[in-house]
C-alpha cells in the first residue's frame, strides 16, 4: 500500500514538473525538485538529490527562487508558541484545550513546536474576544479566526498587530506558495486591496470538498406519490404540490410541509431563487450575482419579479412552510423527523447526514429516506449553483507583529498544507487513528468510530483536528470519511455539473474606504430587502409594491453599493 502510494505521488510529481514547465512558473523550478521530499520522515539526501535536478538553479543562486523545502522537526529545540483559536463544540465535550488532542500532541512530536492555546469563552463574541486582545496589546503569535476582528487585514498590518506573510511565505513558505502555483486565482483570492497576505486562509484543495449542500427531498414520499425528482421550476410545483395533497405520511390530513427552512444562514426560500438564475440570499455574497461580467443585486435581477410572485403563489397555496422566516435550525429538523416535512435546502452533513442518523425508524417510517436534488433547470434552458464553495475560504490564522519565532509559526501553519500535514491534521497518526483500505481511502479506526458516548464529529474532534480549528485544509480524506450514508455522497455528483458564470466570488477585495461606504450602505439596504422580502412572500406586501421596493432600495444607495462591488469584481477578474 505504502509503496502504491508513493508510485502515484511520484507520477503526480512528474505531471506537475511538465505542469509548471509548460506555464512557466516563477518558482516552478524550486517547487517541483522537491515536491516528493515532502514526506516529513524522508531524508535529507532525497532533497538534495532533487537539487541537482535543477541546474539553472545553481547558476544564480543569489536570484529568489522561492522558498525552500523543509524537513521536519521545524526547529531543533523545542519553542513554545501561543495561539489564539475557538475551542470548536465538537471538542469541547471531550477536551478542555486544545492541548489535550491527540493530532496537536503528534503534531508537537514531529515538529518539535509546543502551543499553547487561548481558547476565548464562549460567553463572549468571536470579534469582542479578538478585539479585545488586539486592544490589549497582548496577542498570541498565532491568531486564528483573525478575519472576525473588526479591523480588516490591511489595517491590522499597517497598525502592526499582524505581520504582512508575503515574503516570509517567499522566504519559508513551501507548502502555501505551492497552493498558489496549483490553484489559478487562490493568492489573489487571499491577497488583500493594499497587495497584503495577512494569513494563511482555511481551504478546500480537493474539488469534491467544496459542494456540500444541496436541496433535499423525501426520496420514499417521491416513490409513494410515483414521481421523479424534479428538474424544472413547473416540475418542482408538481412536486411540492402533490406532497401537500397525495398525504405521503398516509395520516389521513393534509399537514405536510411541501419545503421547510432553517432560517439560520437563510438555508429557506432564499435558496429557492436558483430557480429563476439568481441569488436571492443576502447570506451569500449580499445577494449579488454575476450577469454578463455585471454585479446585480437580487431586486435587479430579471427574475426578480417572477421569483417574488411565485413564492408569494407558493406560500399562499401552503407549499412553503409558513414559519419559513422564523424557524431555526431546531424547528426545521423536528418537521423533518415528525414526517412532516417533504424538502428543504441544507447541507450534506448536518442535514442528510444526521436527520437520516437520528431519525427514529421503530416509530416512524421505516422507508424514510433523503435524497439531494439537482439545481433545476430554468427557464433559459442552465441549472445555476450559486452555493458551492470556493478553493479559498475566508477564515484563516495570522501571526502577531510580536511574534519572536516567525519561522517557526510560518512553518508550523505551512506544514499543514503538505500533503502528510493535510491527512495528519484531518485524519491523525496512520495506524492508530485511521488506516488506508486497499482502495486508498483513509478510515478512521475503532478508537474514534466506536468511541464510547461521543458522536463521530465529537470522536475525531478529541483525536483529531478534522473539521475544527486549527487545521488548515479541509482534505478529501476528511470529507469522505464523516459521511455515513450514500444519500451523502450523492450530493457531489448530483450538483456539480450546474454552472458556476453567475456565482459572485466570494472574496471580493475592497479598500478600507470602499468596505466602510459599502458597509454603511448595505447596512439598511439588508433589512429593508429582508423585511420586504418576507413581505412580499407572505402577502403582508401587496405584490403591486414590487417596482416602489426595488426604487426604495436605489434611493437607499444600491447602485452606489453596486458600483462599489463592480469595481471589485473588475479587480479580481483582471488580477
Ligand atoms: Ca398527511
């Protein structure tokens, strides 16, 4: 298995050498001689073989070649780092710090850092907590979360709370400039308006791992009623409306809920507006999305009127659920659980996933069943995704303008970019946390599958740090490993052909003139759309205000808001 591996990593290795010689890549030479090194046991005498492999290299040596690849431990002595990180739910109910997890332990052991962890109370807000630290003066060499401060990265940096990361990463940061060299677009994504990398940011390298949401239905209530999942706007009417009135619980009433929402991170109707090519969700990119290389707010969207009308149509018929603005995350799972609910918008895990564990077969349906469904397709003929995620996600760990071992706080945050640092810090020590099958698929032992009295997220968040602070990458090991069901394992295939050309990406860059304005703006232009939305859907707004809500939103300075994200969006598409 062992050599397997090292066969394919190798031939990778020989790929992404033709890969980078054939797009010229400034560093592309230093990187590749020594991707296969990487392996934190491996010898100094395989990086120095694959040094001779580059002899314009050693012509100039003076010239940057970007930065070196390194071997573990990261330091010959044993330093000490502080860090700052949220103490995640999962890991809270085994361990009081993070210091007592298993993967942190290990990790220590290879790398010879110590960390010692802050973990803010739960009691306080993740910003006030940061805030109140950067306040202090008092700050951990690494602080996670950093993006939850109040003051953007570019402030920070020029306030001298957190270091500028773009030559340190030149100088020591093998890993993370690789990311940058494979993933088109990842460092512009993570550079800042002013050109700063204030930190190395949490990601998604493996594409399957950035789709894991979907809409959601009673696949055995499709099967009573004889119909096939939906993949048009009037198809998805039938659907819903044969739930309301074909009694597919079989109790004799008519009290299914055809869609219900979780109002928490708008997974409701908002969601819904896929079907007519747009984004509606203001929890996503603001409710933005991309026409033809142009920034549209959801009110200006053509769709807009056909999507209020429909859901106001769908709402009054009772297909939608009638607490669709109201009920949270709890609400929502008890319909799904009591059979009264038919489909839903929600995620992979947290939604397939524990409604189809928790479930109660005895007393309920034995066929009880969900399924993801497909973004439909609209009437201009494409199934739009607006939802998945991007390589780049937006939260990350920044290190202290204080810090005294920047080099080792550089590597021990680049480290968990390598490949063995991506499985460690998901998947632990081989052989005692997880195991290769003869497929290549890492599963974790019995240590965490039969965990006595902790769930699997809870089990692998005390050996662990898959899925919590303060790994970086969240691997396709990971995201194969949590899911319990095949229902979950549907959701990738079943969304990832939509297309993606109206999706506005999520990190759009803006000066700290610029977010100030937009955030001033947006501030009331967010409950004005909000509440008219519910308005509208609700009937508590006659239809026939559409046109005055959507001239309201312009005099509350929507077009200037939009002007300021089209001049980001026309930044990020040129960088
Ligand atoms: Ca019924």
């Amino acid at each position: 298995m062992k050599n397997m591996k090292r066969i394919i990593a190798l031939a990778m290795v020989f790929l992404l050498l033709l890969t980078s010689a054939c797009t010229g890549n400034q560093n592309s030479k230093a990187d590749t001689s020594k991707a296969e090194s990487s392996k934190a046991e491996s010898s100094k005498a395989d990086s120095s073989k694959a040094d001779a492999s580059t002899p314009s290299e050693t012509s100039t040596p003076e010239e940057p070649t970007g930065p070196e690849p390194y071997e573990l431990p990261i330091v010959a002595n044993k330093v000490t780092l502080t860090m700052f990180s949220v103490l995640d739910g999962k890991a809270s109910v085994s361990l009081s710090s993070m210091e007592e997890n298993f993967t942190v332990q290990y990790y220590e052991e290879l790398s010879n850092v110590h960390i010692q962890f802050f973990h803010p109370s739960s009691a306080t807000s993740l910003t006030e907590a940061l805030n109140t630290m950067i306040a202090s003066g008092e700050i951990t060499d690494i602080i996670f979360n950093i993006q939850s401060a109040t003051d953007g990265i570019d402030a920070l940096i020029s306030n001298g709370v957190i270091l500028r990361l773009n030559e340190l990463i030149d100088k020591w940061g093998y890993y993370y400039n690789k990311v940058f060299e494979e993933n088109p677009g990842f460092k512009a994504s993570v550079t800042t308006y002013d050109g700063n990398i204030g930190m190395y940011s949490t990601s998604r390298l493996d594409e399957p791992t950035r789709f894991f949401e979907s809409y959601v239905v009673r696949k055995d209530w499709l099967d009573t009623l004889k119909i096939e999942k939906p993949t048009k706007v009037d198809e998805w009417y039938d659907m819903l409306t044969a739930i309301k009135t074909g009694d597919p619980n079989g109790n004799g009433q008519a009290d299914e809920l055809p869609f219900v929402s979780n109002s928490n991170e708008e997974m409701g109707i908002y969601r819904l507006s896929a079907l007519f090519g747009f984004n509606s969700s203001y929890y996503k990119q603001m409710a933005c999305s991309i026409f033809d290389g142009k920034v549209v707010f959801a009110s200006e969207a053509p769709g807009f009127t056909d999507f209020v009308t429909t859901m106001n149509k769908w709402y009054a018929e009772g297909l939608l659920d009638p607490e669709t603005f109201s009920t949270d995350a709890a609400g929502w799972k008890e319909k799904v659980l009591t059979d009264r609910a038919g489909s839903f918008y929600g995620k992979m895990n947290g939604g397939i996933g524990t409604l189809l564990g928790s479930y109660d077969y005895e007393k309920g349906d034995p066929n009880f069943n969900l399924e993801p469904m497909a973004y439909p397709i609209t009437s201009e003929g494409k199934s739009f995704d607006f939802f998945s995620q991007e390589p780049c996600d937006n939260g990350g760990a920044a290190i202290s303008a204080k810090c005294k071992e920047v080099e080792a706080a550089v590597k021990y945050l680049d480290y968990m970019y390598s490949p063995e640092g991506q499985i460690m810090m998901d998947m632990g020590k081989e052989g005692y946390t997880y195991e290769f099958d003869s497929n290549g698929v890492a599963h974790y032992t019995d240590l965490i599958t039969k965990a006595e009295g902790l769930s699997l997220v809870q089990a692998i968040a005390k050996y662990c740090i898959g899925g919590i602070m303060p790994r970086m990458v969240n691997d396709k090991y990971y995201w194969d490993a949590v899911m319990s069901y095949d229902q979950q394992r549907m959701v990738y295939p079943t969304v990832k052909d939509s297309t993606r050309e109206r999706k506005c990406p999520q990190s759009l860059k803006y000066s700290q003139e610029e977010q100030s304005r937009l955030n001033t703006l947006m501030a009331d232009i967010e409950s004005y759309y909000k509440e008219g939305m519910q308005g509208f859907v609700t009937g508590a707004k006659p239809l026939s205000e559409v046109e005055a809500f959507r001239a309201q939103l312009k005099t509350m300075g929507l077009d200037e808001a939009v002007a300021i994200m089209q001049a980001a969006y026309d930044r990020y598409i040129a960088a």
